[in-house]
C-alpha cells in the first residue's frame, strides 16, 4: 500500500476551500495525503477508518477533521466490493489550506478558537455528540453565494472549535515521526506495517525497509515514537480489534487473530493495557454510548 501525495492545487487555485460530493459504489482505496485540510462528514457507507496510526469503525454521520500532510483512507467494508453490489459511498468533503482566510486572519484573539482546531487537526479529530446543526451547515454550503459560504464556513469552524466531544486520532509519535520520513524511511515502515499488521511481523522485517540493522532501528524507534515497535504494532492491531468488536461480526476468539494476535491470554492483556478495558467490557462501554 504505497502512500500517496495528492496534488489538489488546481482544484482550489480560484477559491479559498473547495466542496466536494463524493459519490463512488466505494471509496478509492488510496493511502494518502495532501497540504489541504480536510473536513468530512460521511453520508452513506460504512468501513475502516485509517488515520495515521489510527484504525477504526466509520459509519453514516461520522464528522472527521483531518490535518495537513496527515496519512489517510476511507476503506469500505467486504460487501461494498461484490460485482453485483447496489451499495453506494457518499461523502462530503471540504478541503481548505491553513491560511484559507488570509495571512493572520486566524491570529485575531477572535479566532484563537479556530486556530487551536487546526492545530490540533495535525493528529486528525473525530466529533461526536449532536452533529446535527453541523451536517446540515455543511451540506447547505453548495448553495451559497461565496460570501455568504465563507461566513458560514467559518461558523462551521468555530462551532466545531467550541465542540467538547471530540477524540484526537493518531498518535503524538506518528506525527513528528512522519516529519523526518524523507530522513529515515519511516514513510515505508508505516505503510508495511498498516498494510501487513495482521500478519507476524518481526522488528528484523521493518528493520530492513528501514535499512538500519534491528538494534539501531529499535533505539531510533523507540526515541522517535516514545514506544517500543512491538508497542507501536500491538496498539494499531488494538485498533482494528476495536472495529471489529464494535461491528459484532466475529467473536472474541476470531477477532483476536484476524487482528495479528497470536493467542488469546497476550490479545486480553495487550487490549486492557491499550484501551483501559477487557474487551468484553469494552464492547458494553461502547454499547452504551451508541
């Protein structure tokens, strides 16, 4: 799965942001990136969310806001995939760079809200809670005239800002060690191992994509990510053990090996130890928020 830059310059050159309807029978299963901000809100379709290092469900309603330079990829589920599929992947996207409103613009006291939102974008942010107010601003923005569609962009942004519900995505480790890929080859680390998590994967394997010898990769690791790789490895596997519990498609047993886990005791204690929760428990938690 290589990782892709998207060149989206075009498309915004004769505005500040850009709307976009996205209507495919699935999502383009490209693991990428762009210098845009993205703002999403999923209208039909469910799947595998991947965000950095961050792996979970998504379903209709999802509002996700995802940093400059942030790998991502919307992968829907089997049965999107069939031949004879009447299934349909719609979102609405709005992409946007940083300064969208002019140099500064964000730096008024004013603003300050809105420009912590984008800062903390960088780790990509899924909103939770009563969206309703923002799925309907967002999806009303097409039939605006463009002054009236950048004030009411921008009051999309500050109510997001005001938002208490919100769940920061990847980690702070995948960010700067994203920063320093043209250095080290992490860029080709991290596609293997999101593309390969469920499979054995050994530190000798990412080792030599690196191309360091595995005693120098697993210190460099470690300083760059604030974790060990096996760390790093179980807590994406975690991740995609999440979704699946949440679908309710397999049970524990099954999940614990299509997630990478070699036996059930060490995916137990490996889950606990990433989300707080038995998985048992964790799949109550989750019932009750629903």
């Amino acid at each position: 799965m290589k990782l892709h830059l998207l060149d989206r310059s075009n498309r915004i050159k004769n505005s500040s942001f850009t709307i976009t309807e996205n209507r495919y029978p699935f999502f383009l299963k490209i693991w990428h990136y762009h210098q845009e901000l993205e703002l999403v809100v999923i209208q039909k379709s469910t799947g595998t969310r991947f965000i950095g290092d961050n792996i979970e469900k998504f379903n209709v309603g999802d509002v996700v806001l995802i940093g400059k330079n942030l790998p991502h990829m919307w992968l829907n589920d089997k049965e999107y995939f069939e031949e004879d599929s009447k299934l349909e992947a719609h979102a609405l996207a709005i992409h946007f760079k940083e300064n969208f409103a002019g140099q500064g613009f964000f730096d008024m006291p004013e603003m300050n809200g809105i420009e912590k939102l984008i800062d903390k974008s960088k780790y990509g942010i899924k909103f939770s809670g009563d969206l309703t107010l923002i799925r309907e601003w967002m999806n009303s923005l097409k039939g605006l005239e463009d002054f009236d569609k950048a004030i009411k962009f921008i009051q999309i942004l500050n109510t997001l800002a005001r938002h208490k519900d919100y769940k920061l995505l990847s980690s702070s480790g995948f960010i700067n060690s994203f920063k320093m890929t043209e250095k080290h080859n992490l860029n080709k680390v991290y596609e293997f191992i999101i593309k390969n998590f469920r499979e054995q994967i050994g530190l000798a394997d990412v080792a030599d994509i690196a191309c360091m010898n595995p005693s120098a990769f697993s210190r460099f690791f470690k300083r760059v990510n604030r974790k060990t790789f096996s760390e790093y490895l179980n807590e994406v596997r975690v991740g995609y053990a999440c979704k699946l519990l949440i679908e309710e498609k397999y049970n524990i047993s099954e999940i614990c090996f299509e997630s990478g886990f070699n036996n059930i005791s060490n995916f137990n204690r490996q889950f606990k130890k990433t989300m707080k929760y038995a998985p048992t428990d964790y799949i109550k938690f989750h019932a009750q928020r629903a």
